[in-house]
C-alpha cells in the first residue's frame, strides 16, 4: 500500500512539473510573438544581426549603454540608439571577443520608444522594481523638481531569460537620475 502511494505522489508531482514547464514556454511564445507584432519590419531586419566595434550598423546613433552580468558566463548590453528622430533600445547579447579583447555583440530585440515630452528622459541602469535594485530595468520619467522625484510613465525590463523586452507597471519602479548628482 505504501508503495502505490508513493507512485500516485510521484505521477502527481510528474504532471504538475509538466504543466508548469507548460506554461512558461507558452509564456515566452506570446511575449516573443507580441514583439514581433510590434517592431515594424524596417526594424525586424536587425534582430539577430552581429556587430562589433568597427562595424556598428551606420544608419544608427549611439548615445548610451550598459553592461548585464558583466563578467558573467553570459553578459548582455543595453544599448540606447537612434535613427533620425526614432530612439531605440536594443538588447544585445555578446558573443565574442576578439584579439584585442573588442566586443561583439548580437541583437536580440529592439525597443522602439514612444515619444518623449520636453519634460522626459530616458532612465537605464539605476531603477529598482518593488523595490529592488534591478539593472534590468528601464523607465521614461518625468523629473518632479518642487519633490525632488522622478514620476514613471512607461517602464520595462530587458529580460535576460527570454531575450525580449517587456513591459511593466510604473506603479511598481523607481528610478534614480544620477545626472542630478553631478
């Protein structure tokens, strides 16, 4: 008898892995589907496109960037670009380096960000969400001067595990601008 619910408690255990595992891939489909809806074709072309330091896509503006996991087994960069009046952000993955010790590095997904008021500013690298110091967060903000603040109005996360972008609640990220410090 001990036996058989052994058994039972093992199938049990068996299905719910299997569901769970389930679900997440089905997750990571939609939110791999919904970007490619998203991103317009003119931009699509990019993804999965490497480059390095002498040959960045030319048509495209750098203005900023970051290391994630540096100097872990996989480092990612955040890299804020421009095209004309169109401000990007690509999440790249590297995927060597030369003799000299030169990054390369593949795009795995863009970002195309809304436009921005006078009063806004792009915020990479220095938000936490709930909370939590977290690099993989990037916020528009609205600086508050009279409560020294920076209100939120779109956010999202660079997601390392699936490779895209996703959107997230403001309600739930605060971010530091540090260029107020200088």
């Amino acid at each position: 008898m001990k036996f058989l619910s052994w058994v039972l408690l093992g199938m049990v255990l068996l299905v719910m892995v299997t569901c769970t595992k389930k679900q997440d891939s089905q997750r990571d489909t939609l939110s791999s589907d919904s970007v490619k809806k998203t991103l317009t074709t003119e931009f699509q072309e990019y993804i999965g496109v490497e480059f390095g330091p002498d040959s960045f896509p030319s048509e495209f503006e750098e203005h900023t960037g970051y290391i994630l996991g540096f100097m872990e087994d996989d480092e990612y960069v955040i890299d804020h670009v421009s095209r004309g009046n169109i401000q990007l952000v690509w999440l790249c993955k590297l995927t060597r380096r030369d003799s000299q010790g030169r990054p390369y590095l593949k795009i795995l997904d863009i970002l195309v960000l809304p436009a921005m008021e006078n009063d806004e500013q792009l915020l990479l690298g220095t938000c936490n969400f709930q909370d939590q110091s977290d690099a993989e967060i990037i916020a528009i903000a609205k600086f508050i001067e009279s409560e020294a603040r920076n209100e939120i109005r779109r956010a999202w996360r660079a997601n390392r595990r699936t490779q895209h972008f996703e959107e997230v609640s403001p309600d739930r990220v605060e971010c530091v601008d540090e260029s107020l410090y200088l």
